[in-house]
C-alpha cells in the first residue's frame, strides 16, 4: 500500500517510511492512497472470527506486503492482548471500554502496534539505531512508554510537563528504566511541545541521531484504531436499529480511525465528535468555518486541543466536501459543569463512573439520540476512571476501588531527568 501527504498528493510514500518518518517531508500528514472494500462474505462471518483474524483482515490492506503475515500476526496479538467490552449502560445505550490495557487509556493500541512495527523495520535491517521523541501532556507518554519498553532499537525520550500530569500518569511515565527515559520540564505541555519541534528541526541532533515522534499522526498509532470498532460491533446488541457512535475527540484521531472503518463498509450509521471547550469542529459543522483557537484547559484534558491534528484527514475521507461529511457526523461541546454533573448522574441512575472523557462522550450521545431516536448508541469509554481520581471521586462523592496493578506502580520509584529549557534537551540528546 502507499501513502501520499496531503499537502501534495503526487508524493508517495511506502508504508514503512511513513511510520519511520511520521510526516512526509512537506510536513503533509500521510493518507492510504486506496481505501480498501472489506467484501460481504467479511460481514457475514464477522461474528464468528476471532479479534486477531478481525484485525489482521483490516490492516492487511494497509501494511501490504511490506510485512509477512507471520510477523503481522503477532504484533497484532500482543495489541490486542487485552479485552474490548461493551457493556450496556441505559436503554439504547452501551458503552464500549477501551482502558482495559496496561496503561488503562485507549492509546495503548495505537503506541503497541507503533512499536511493533518500528521494531520490525529495525530488526530487518539497515535503519540504525531510532529515538522517538514525544512531548506528553498525559496519556500519549505512559501509553508510549509501556508500548516501547524493550524494544531493541530504539530509544524513548518523554517529556512532559512539572506538576501538570496526574500522579498515576507520572508513575506510568518515569518508572519503567530500560529504554525509557523521562525528562521533567519547568513548564507548561506548550513548552514540551516546542522544545520537541525545535529538537527536529536541529541538524547537530539530526547528525547524531535519528529521531521520530509517536503522536497520533503516525499511520501506524492511527489505524489500528480501527480494530475495536469491528469488535465492538460484533458485540451490539442493535434491535434493527441504526448505530451511532460518539467519540470524547481531542486530536481527532479515534473518531477518524472509526470513520475509515466505515468507510470500508463497517456499518456504522453516524459518528458524533464529543468534545470539551476546545470545540473547533462543532464551530466549523456549524458555520462551515474552520477557526482554530489556543486551548484551555479543561477536566477532560486529554481533548484539549485548539488546532486537531486529524481533522484533515476525516474531510479527505469525504473528499473534502462539506455537505457529505456533515451527513455522517455531528458533534457537540460540554462545559466542565456539564460533565462533573453527568458523572454524578449516571453513577446515581445506572452504577456506572465514568472518566470525564467518557462523561463527554455520553453527554454527546444523548444529545444525538434526543433528535434521532431511530438510532442505537455507542460511547467510547477512552480512560479508566482511577487515572483522573480526584476528578471522578469529587464527582460522585464515592471512594473507587483501586486496580492492583495501578497501587503496585504507585510503590514504584519515579526516575526523571529534570531540565529547564532547550540547551538540557540539547545536551541530553548529545549525550
Ligand atoms: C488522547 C485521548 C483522547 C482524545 O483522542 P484523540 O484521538 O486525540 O481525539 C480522549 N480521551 C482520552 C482519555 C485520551 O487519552
């Protein structure tokens, strides 16, 4: 399969350079030059397969032969090693878990299957040595960390913000050793983010090492996220109702993954993109005008992103045609208000806690579901509540029970570098 950047559909890319470089070199995100047809006999047996013949059956088409079968299986098994449910939470409504991997946060599958793509292309030969740079403002660091612990080739540098990422996710971050390094910035996730571009851009670093980044816009952290919408829908329970799935969206890289799953012929109905303040696409559904804003924070953090990466690529799944992309998705903002009450609501009603990103994405799914009652719902669960605890427990007024693998990290040491600006990057990375 090839890829062309969206800044310039003539250039093409392999598969394996796109997940080795993450950009194309005009800075264009990479987008399949094909969008595969999974055949009818596909969705007829679909119930019947396992997640992994599921999974290898999507991404075949976007890997091509570039890695042999054999491999591919058994990234995707260690991916997928862990369970998807959905769970019904109200009439018409279920919810589909994703934080039951190691890092409890949806992002485990993306950074998993990165990893073990990267590894392969390393172990083939002839790439040298990799560092993967990441800035974190949270959930991308751990789930990173976890995904590329061990892997021969490559190194890990994580930055992240003092004092701005919850206890849990610092734990998640800073005590793995190994190839892992953490580094403990004096500043805001801005800063993180700049020192990182910066560090790209710098050819004393580039001569001594070979960077890349592991954020969303990575094909391969990006499509595997395909993967749990098919399991899930194996799993509906749809009364010959139409399904609508909302998606807690920050970078837009979940719900964009889901869109493409459609596209191929999933039978997903409608996507609603739930969000926080940091809400530029329903502005844009609604006025047909683009504005992207600074973010502000919020309590479901993870979505606050002024400027979504990946929303280029949904308006390429519709040609960039406005009218058709709003015919499949709607999307609604939620104040902080708004979501620490439904918390509290649905804990009440149906003895369920959500996460606030949770929170948002069933906010979103019944504001749907008022106007469009012939639809099933589906709200993507993208966080194990215990990683936001202050949040949900003030929340809910009720004490959650603590994971044991999560009181076992917290026992762990913390191992972090602390730096103040670009030079102790610099020097980090020359070192
Ligand atoms: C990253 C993240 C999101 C946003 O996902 P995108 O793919 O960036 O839209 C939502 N919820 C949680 C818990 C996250 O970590």
């Amino acid at each position: 399969m090839k890829y062309f950047s969206l800044n310039n559909k003539s250039h093409s890319s392999t598969f394996e350079n796109a997940v080795v470089k993450g950009l194309a070199p005009d800075k264009g995100l990479y987008f399949p030059e094909e969008i595969a047809q999974l055949p009818a006999s596909f969705f007829e047996v679909l119930p019947t397969l396992s997640k992994i013949e599921i999974a290898y059956s999507v991404i075949k088409n976007y890997v091509g032969e570039e890695i042999p079968k054999d491999e591919l299986v058994r990234i995707i098994e260690h991916t997928l090693d862990f369970d998807f449910p959905v769970i019904p939470v109200e009439k018409n409504i279920q919810v589909l878990e994703l934080f039951h991997g190691p890092t409890k946060a949806f992002k485990d599958v993306g950074a998993r299957f990165m990893a073990g793509c990267l590894g392969y292309f390393i172990k083939k030969g002839n790439l040298g040595k990799i560092t993967v740079l990441v800035a974190t403002s949270g959930d991308t660091g751990g789930a990173v960390a976890n995904g590329f612990l061990g892997v021969e080739g490559i190194d890990v540098v994580i930055l992240y913000p003092k004092g701005k990422v919850s206890e849990i996710q610092e734990k998640q971050l800073t005590t793995l050793g190994q190839n892992i390094v953490a580094l403990e910035v004096d500043g805001t996730f801005d800063d993180c983010q700049d020192m990182v571009k910066r560090a790209f851009l710098d050819t004393e670093i580039q001569n001594k090492r070979q960077l890349t980044s592991a954020n969303s816009i990575n094909v391969a952290r990006w499509l595997p996220q395909m993967f749990y919408y098919f399991i899930a829908y194996q799993q509906l329970q749809l009364n010959n109702k139409k399904v609508v799935f909302s998606v807690p969206s920050g970078n837009f890289g979940n719900i964009c993954a889901g869109m493409l799953a459609a596209k191929m012929g999933l039978p997903i109905h409608h996507f609603v993109a739930s969000s926080n303040a940091n809400n530029v696409v329903d502005r844009y559904l609604a006025s047909e005008k683009y504005e992207p804003k600074p973010s502000v924070q919020t309590i479901s953090n993870a979505m606050d992103v002024g400027n979504p990466s990946n929303f280029i690529r949904i308006q390429e799944l519709f040609q960039q045609t406005f009218n058709e992309l709003k015919e499949k998705l709607s999307s609604y903002s939620f104040t902080d208000l708004e979501t620490e009450d439904t918390m509290r609501k649905v804990f009440k009603e149906s003895n369920y806690v959500l996460d606030p990103h949770g929170a948002v994405g069933y906010l979103g799914l019944k504001k749907f579901l008022a106007t469009n009652p012939d639809y099933s719902g589906v709200f993507l669960e993208t966080a194990h509540p215990v990683k936001f605890l202050d949040t949900v427990e003030n929340a809910i007024d009720h004490k959650l029970e603590i994971p044991d693998s999560i009181k076992a990290l917290m026992n762990k040491e913390k191992k972090a570098f602390q730096i103040k600006n670009y030079k102790d990057l610099k020097a980090h990375l020359l070192s």
